[in-house]
C-alpha cells in the first residue's frame, strides 16, 4: 500500500477533499506575518504551552444564535436556552476583532450555532472581513427567499459556501430538517452556481454536507448525484454526532468518523458569540461556560485564567498545579476524559463528569 492510499485509507475522501479545497482558496490571503503567526501558534501547541504568544488564526464567529429551521439535535433547533438574549452580532463588534487581530487571522467561520443568513448585514461582514483580507466561510440550510441576498454575499466576496442538506426527497429532508424546504435549498444553490458560472469565476466553492442518520441513509446517493447535477463542488456524507439515529456501521454510505484526541481550538481559535461571549471552542453553547467576553486584549483573553487552566489540562507536566477540586467547563468534555495522564485526576475529582457540551442526550 502507497503512502497516498494509505492516506486515503485513515482520512475519509470527502474530507480530504474539502481539506485540499480549502487549503488551496485560502493562500491568496496569507501574507508573511499571517504564516509566522501561524508557526509560532503550532509551535506553541505542539509543545503544550499554556500561556500564549501568538495570536489566533482562525475567527469562529456565531453571526445569529436563531435559526428558521427545527433540526431536533441541534440546540437551536431544540430550542434549549443557552443563557444569552437570543439576537444578531453588531457588526462594530467584528470590526473591532478586525482591528485587533485581523492581520493574523486567515479565515472566519461565520457560523456555529444559528442560521447566518437571518443576519440582515451578513454581506456586509462578509466584505468587511473579505477587504481585511480574511478567508470567509458560510454554513447555511438555505432556506431563504428572493435572489437577492445572495447575489450580494457572492458579491461580498464569500470563499467557501456550506449547503446542510440531508436527503434528496421532501418526505426524508423534513425528518430531520423540519420545517425546512428541500426545494427552496436546492433552486438557491443552483443560484449561486449560476451566479458564479456568470462572473466566471470559483467563487464560493460549495460543499454540499449531508448529515447521515438511519432515516436518510439510502438517499445519499441520489443526493451525491443531485449535487453533481447542479454543479456543487464537493459532496460530503457524514455522520451526525450524538444521537442514537446516527449510529450507523463504518463505511455505510458515510465517511468514517475521525477520532480527534486533543483540543487544537484551545490553541488557535477565538470563538466569538452574538453578545460578545468568547467561549472555549466551538462545541461549547451555554453562556455559563465562556472563557470571558471579547475586548481587543487579545492576550487577556487568551490567557485568561480559565483559558490557562484549559491548555494545562492537556500538558502532562502541569498535572500537578491542578486543584483537586478545580471547576472548569472542559472537565465535561470528552476530549478531557479520553487523555491518560488525567485518568487518575479525573477520578478523584468530584467535579468532573463526563456531559453532552450542548446539554444533548
Ligand atoms: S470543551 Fe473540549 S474541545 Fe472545547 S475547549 Fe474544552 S477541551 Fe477543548
């Protein structure tokens, strides 16, 4: 077996591909001071430093923490309460990270937990982070109406457009997606294609992400074929995290899942809420659990007391400067849980126990 298809083998092709396509859009905008930040933060990580020198270089930012739609495993969508005023990031906000970290930061998520183009300014921030020479991501059901928003988000400058689709006939997208319309979703994408065709040009690139769930599985094909058909760029199928209607077997019609075990976002990511809350990673809801709220001292949020305590969990050396009975929101993380050196620790400390970070089954 080759190194390549070995690759192949550990790294599921769907993720490899998206990987490579957004490795390739984004070096327009890294610039040399972008790159040394970035070695100086890997550097850091690599060596499980907890107080930091470098600054992040990837912005997560929820642009709205409401959504259209009912997706049942999603918090949003459950409608469970984070604790934060339900609303819309001001702009002057993300001008102000622009302002203190921009020159390093090579590309912005504008999404985690809501739908981003409910925003009524979402291409305005687009451009804003796009003149500030900013990579630009979008995740969206797309169930929006009228052309004209997203003539303008293209026109923005948007890189990299995330479609969640997750079936290819009304009847199975509404199982998870409720209240969504699959038709709305699909005649929206294939505006952005044709937009794109008619600027001649590649941008957005647009990954179609079809959750996979036992209800959904046998249409993923026709939903791979579909997107192909309209011109998508990337199809992926993934398995849903969490719930029990995802546990599907390995290699069903699915990418196989990646184990991830260790906290890269601790090290390289701000993750920003819609009232300024920065929390601890993008898989963090509650507002209980944030690091601190946003100023333009960046290293006083990064290194922030919790922020500290965070990275050290993850470094054997500083096991000792732990309190016994130390509350952290990352003891609930499962990332916590699964590192050995903290096996023993975790055990004898009452406080850390294993939960669902968005409060899920
Ligand atoms: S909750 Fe887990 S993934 Fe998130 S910052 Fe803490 S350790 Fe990292």
């Amino acid at each position: 077996m080759t190194a390549i298809t070995k690759a192949k083998h550990l790294i599921p092709a769907g993720l490899i591909h998206r990987a490579a396509a957004l490795a390739l859009t984004s070096v327009p905008y890294i610039t040399p001071t972008k790159l040394l930040n970035l070695v100086r933060c890997e550097a850091e990580k690599l060596r499980r430093i907890a107080r930091l020198r470098s600054f992040p270089y990837v912005a997560i930012i929820d642009v709205t923490n409401t959504c259209n739609l009912r997706c049942p495993y999603c918090p949003t969508g459950a409608r469970r309460d984070s604790g934060r005023k339900k609303g819309m990031i001001e702009p002057e906000t993300i001008k102000q990270l622009i302002d203190g970290v921009g020159k390093y930061i090579i590309s912005a998520n504008l999404f985690n937990w809501g739908e981003p183009l409910l925003h009524p300014q979402i291409a305005a921030i687009v451009r804003m982070l796009h003149e500030a020479r900013i990579f630009t991501v979008i995740s969206t059901n797309l169930n929006i109406a009228g052309s004209n928003l997203l003539n303008r988000l293209c026109g923005a400058g948007l890189d990299y457009l995330v479609v969640s689709v997750s079936g290819a006939s009304q009847e199975v997208y509404q199982q998870y997606h409720r209240q969504g319309r699959l038709d709305l979703a699909i005649k929206n994408t294939r505006l952005i294609v044709e937009n794109r065709r008619g600027k001649n040009g590649r941008r957005p690139v647009i990954e179609w992400k079809y959750l996979v769930f036992r209800h959904n599985l046998h249409e993923v094909e026709a939903a791979r074929n579909m997107a192909k058909d309209i011109g998508v760029d990337i199809f992926r199928a993934v398995r849903a995290g969490g719930a029990d209607e995802s546990e599907i077997k390995d290699g069903q019609a699915s990418e196989r899942k990646l184990r991830v075990r260790f906290c890269h976002q601790l090290w390289h990511a701000i993750v920003l809420n819609v009232d300024a809350g920065i929390a601890p990673c993008c898989f963090m809801f509650y507002k209980k659990d944030d690091f601190n709220n946003f100023s333009q001292d960046i290293f006083a949020i990064r290194n922030s007391e919790r922020g500290l305590t965070a990275r050290n969990l993850f470094n054997p050396s500083n096991i000792n400067s732990l309190p016994p009975d130390l509350q952290h929101p990352c003891l609930k993380c499962g990332l916590v849980h699964e590192q050995p050196h903290l096996h023993d620790y975790l055990k004898s400390n009452p406080n850390a126990r294993r939960e669902h970070r968005t409060g899920g089954a």
